[in-house]
C-alpha cells in the first residue's frame, strides 16, 4: 500500500489553479486535493457484505479506503437507492447521500436472429454474477428449447472462476472472450433473451443495455436489480436454476408475456435520462 500512500498525499501542487469542487468517481478519494467541495461515488458494498466473492486485493483495498475516504469528503453519491439504504445502514456516514442513476442508452430495438437465436448473459466471470446457476438453467430447458437456443456468455475473466469455467466447459455454449464494443453491441442487436442471476449488484447495466434494445430481461431478486428493471423484466431467485429454468421457458415462448413486460419497459427507462442524472451530479457540485 506504499504507492497508494503516496497517491493519497495532496497533489495540489502540480495543479494549474485550485479546483471549486473535486469528483472522485470510484470508491476511493484519491489523489487527494486539498480545497474544493468532495464528492465521491461508491458504487456498491460487496467488500462488506460478499467478501468470499472478492479478489483478495481488491478486497484489503477497498475495506481500508471507502470508509477512510467517505470521513474525508463532503457528499456522498451512489448508483441505486437500494445501496443508498446499504451505505446508510452499514458505514453510517454523517454526509448526504445522493443517488444519481446510470444512464440508459437511447431505445432502439434490435432484431433477434431468427436463423441462430440465442440467449445472452453479459459480465466479468466472478462469483457474484451467479454464472453457475445460469448454466445449470439452460441445461434444465426441455431438450427441444437448447436446441433452438444457444448460450452465449460475453465478458471476459475474472477471480474465484475456477468452478464456473469447469461448468462451462460440460456445457454445451459460446464464449465470447473481452467483447469489443461494437461486438457486444451486435450481441445485444440480436440477443432473444438476456438473463444476470446476480446475487448482488449495485445497479446492473446489461439489463438495461439489453432494455433499450428491446431485449426480454430475466434478472435475480437483488434488490437493485429489481430497482433498475422494475416491471419490465422477470425476477427469480438467485439459489434456484429450476425457477430460473421456467422463466426461461416462459419467456422464450410466450409472446403475451414478453408483450406484457414490454408495455412497462419506455417507462422504465426513462428513469434513467441522461440530462438528469447529469444535472444532479452538477448541482452537487456547485451549491
């Protein structure tokens, strides 16, 4: 942590002018700058409440710093209301905190290929994002649906994934090692289900990536999760292929469901306005 010490030191002297206000966007308040208003982001509390499924240096990072870094700066800002509440009742800081969303891609909806359908799952290969039930899942659906469907996963990988690469390799899928933007892009253009049984995330940007593109989403019960898709999506719970099997199932072939989600999903986001968020962000900054 020798480099890290020093990142922390005050770097006020190689600055041009003196800042009015200071973001730091990710978790820790470094470099630091003397004067100005601070505000920081934390995103999510994993390396509190899931420390099993955090890289271990990442881990002794982030539980040394977040809460160093939140006594020193002003306002606090987070992703979602459900880690506002977490933030709140876990590091019980005495600053404001502000939830400023993500922001949703503009809607444009793409078109499932017809010849080779798939289902879609998009994120780094780390415990959290649950893959293993994913594929236990897929291999639940009656014979005929894998058939018709492919499995792509796209991400590249991450920590702890020993387990979920073994699983992978029995079951039959495309992996789509560190997608480009433009690929995952397509993948989304073309995707006929996308699904994230994550047991915990702090908003959950695939779902609605795949949202905008007029996807059908499956995501677990994380409270966050449901907050970020409310009822354009499916939930189950994260422990159980079975009942994620069945939303599969259900929404691969039963157009009145799919309908029914879709009529809530402009709605949805537009919660997430580019405009808006970020005005809340200058706001916080400048008063």
């Amino acid at each position: 942590m020798g480099l890290f010490r020093i990142w922390q030191s005050p770097v006020d002297r190689f600055l041009p002018y003196k800042p009015d206000a200071v973001w730091y966007p990710d978790f820790v308040a470094a470099p630091w700058i003397r004067g100005g208003k601070k505000v920081l982001t934390v995103h999510d509390l994993t390396f509190i409440h899931d420390v099993e499924v955090v890289e271990r240096k990442n881990l002794r990072y982030l539980r040394r710093f977040v809460p160093q870094s939140i006594s020193r700066v002003d306002v606090l800002t987070t992703v979602s209301e459900t880690v506002k509440k977490d933030i709140a009742a876990s590091l019980k800081p005495n600053i404001p905190i502000s939830v400023i969303y993500p922001v949703a891609p503009a809607e444009k909806a793409g078109t499932p290929d017809i010849r080779n359908p798939y289902i879609l799952f998009v994120g780094t290969l780390q415990p959290r994002k649950n893959i293993k039930t994913l594929l236990k899942a897929y291999m639940l659906l009656p014979a005929k649906l894998r058939t018709a469907y492919r499995l792509i996963l796209a991400g590249r990988r991450g920590w702890n994934d020993a387990e979920t690469m073994e699983l992978m390799q029995k079951t039959p899928l495309t992996w789509v090692d560190g997608p480009t933007t433009p690929e995952l892009n397509k993948l989304y253009d073309h995707a006929s289900l996308f699904v994230l049984p994550s047991t915990r995330e702090g908003f959950g940007i695939p779902p609605i990536e795949s949202l905008a593109r007029h996807v059908p989403v499956i995501t677990s019960e994380d409270p966050a999760l449901i907050e970020a898709t409310g009822k354009a999506a499916l939930h189950v719970p994260a422990d159980s292929p079975q009942k994620l099997a069945d939303a599969m199932q259900q929404l691969l072939t039963d157009s009145t469901l799919r309908n029914s989600l879709a009529a809530h999903r402009s709605a949805q986001l537009k919660k997430f306005d580019a405009a808006h968020s970020a005005q809340l962000l200058i706001d916080l900054l400048v008063k």
